[in-house]
C-alpha cells in the first residue's frame, strides 16, 4: 500500500459525459501528477500540482482539467469523453515534486467509454 | 527529448532462472532512473532508483540493475526469478527540466513453473 487512494476504482459511462476522478496523496505529501495508461499510448504524463498550484503540464487535452485543493487532494476532470479515453488513470505523489524524487502511485481507476 | 526503450515487450523465464530486463536512456547528461513493477489489476511499486554514486543499486524483492554511462543502459536483473515476479515491469526516468517521469513501453515478464 502506497498511502495513495483514488476513487473510484472503476468508472464507466458513456460518450459525451463528464467525470471526475479522485485522488488523495500520502500524509505529508506536497506534490500530485496525473498519469494516464492506455494501451496504444502506453504510460503518459498529464499534468502536475505542488502544494494546489499547477507546476507542469504533459499530454493533456483541452477537454481534460485537473485542480488540486487546500487540503492537497487532487481531482482530474474528463469532459466530452470519447472513446479513445478510455484508460487506467493513475494518481502519485512526492514530497515536494523535485527531481529525482520518488513518486508513489495509487492504484489507479480504470475509465470505460461506452 | 528524453526518451526510455525497453527493447523487450515480452519474456518467459523458469522459475529460480536468472532475469536481466534491458532499458536505454536517451538524455545528455545523467539521468534520475527508475525501475517500477505493475502487477495485474495494481498500481506502479518502485523497485530501485539511481541518481548518482555507485551505478550498481539495489531494490526490494531482490532485485537489482546496473547503470551503464557509456551504454546509455540501465538494465534490472534478479538471480533467481520466483513466480510472484511475473508482472509489467517499467524503467522511467527523470531529466534536470522536469519532474515528472518518462516511461519506457514495459516489459511484461511471464514465469513458468
């Protein structure tokens, strides 16, 4: 058990919907990236927040948004979903999201688009 | 760009056989490499990390890799595989610009019995 929780672990709807996933990092941990992992994409870097500021931002459409809170849980919004997002979204979380540091992944929630 | 390959997507191996899975870096100067194992239907675990020092590391379950500077590599190996290894392994790295982590394609890793 990394300490990282995401709900909800399955997700599926249809095209079109909006959904939002959840992740909470470990105690004490500053830092959140989105991951996603599909199977023509492979393992692929959304975007990351340190301490409810964005820090850096990967391979993320404009229909997808994410937002980390005060009390430093993150959540990663999916809007006008098709069926190419369909994916294991995975949530981590370091320290302080430095380099080298180690990111812990949660167990992700795995998106299917009908 | 940095960039990871891991040339094998897939490999068997007998259970107490020796294992070596192969990654290469593209990057310019010294990279922060990673190693992380999925098993099915979990999250990514880290096995092992290199950021400098000694370029032979080890990690949790027995496992260990090598970092090779003039070969670009950074290759996992574990003497005797068991057969809770079988998995997706994946070498991730990090470069100075950004912290967020570069992933290879994985290696999926079957062990018979």
């Amino acid at each position: 058990d990394s300490g990282v929780t995401q709900t909800p672990k399955h997700l599926i709807t249809a095209t079109g919907q909006r959904v939002t996933l959840r992740c909470s990092p470990r105690s004490g941990d500053l830092s959140v990236y989105w991951y996603q992992q599909s199977l023509d994409q492979g393992l692929q870097f959304l975007i990351q927040y340190y301490n409810g500021e964005e820090r850096a931002k990967g391979n993320i459409l404009e229909r997808f948004s994410a937002q980390q809170f005060p009390d430093l849980h993150s959540e990663l919004n999916l809007s006008s979903l098709e069926l190419g997002d369909s994916a294991l979204y995975f949530c981590a979380s370091s320290v302080v999201g430095g380099i080298g540091e180690t990111q812990y992944f949660g167990p992700g929630t795995r998106l299917l688009v009908l | 760009a940095q960039s990871v390959t891991q040339p094998d997507i897939h490999i068997t191996v007998s259970e107490g056989a020796s294992l070596e899975l192969r990654c290469n870096y593209s990057y310019g100067a010294t990279p922060y490499l990673f190693w992380y194992v999925q098993s099915p239907g979990q999250g990514l675990q880290l096995l092992l990390k290199y950021f400098s020092g000694d370029t032979l590391v080890q990690g949790i379950k027995g496992f260990e890799a090598e970092f090779k500077r003039s070969q670009s590599s950074f290759n996992l190996r574990k003497p005797s595989v068991h057969w809770s290894d079988a998995a997706e392994y994946f070498c991730a790295v990090h470069t100075g610009t950004a912290s967020k982590l570069t992933f290879g394609t994985g290696t999926r890793l079957q062990v018979t019995l």
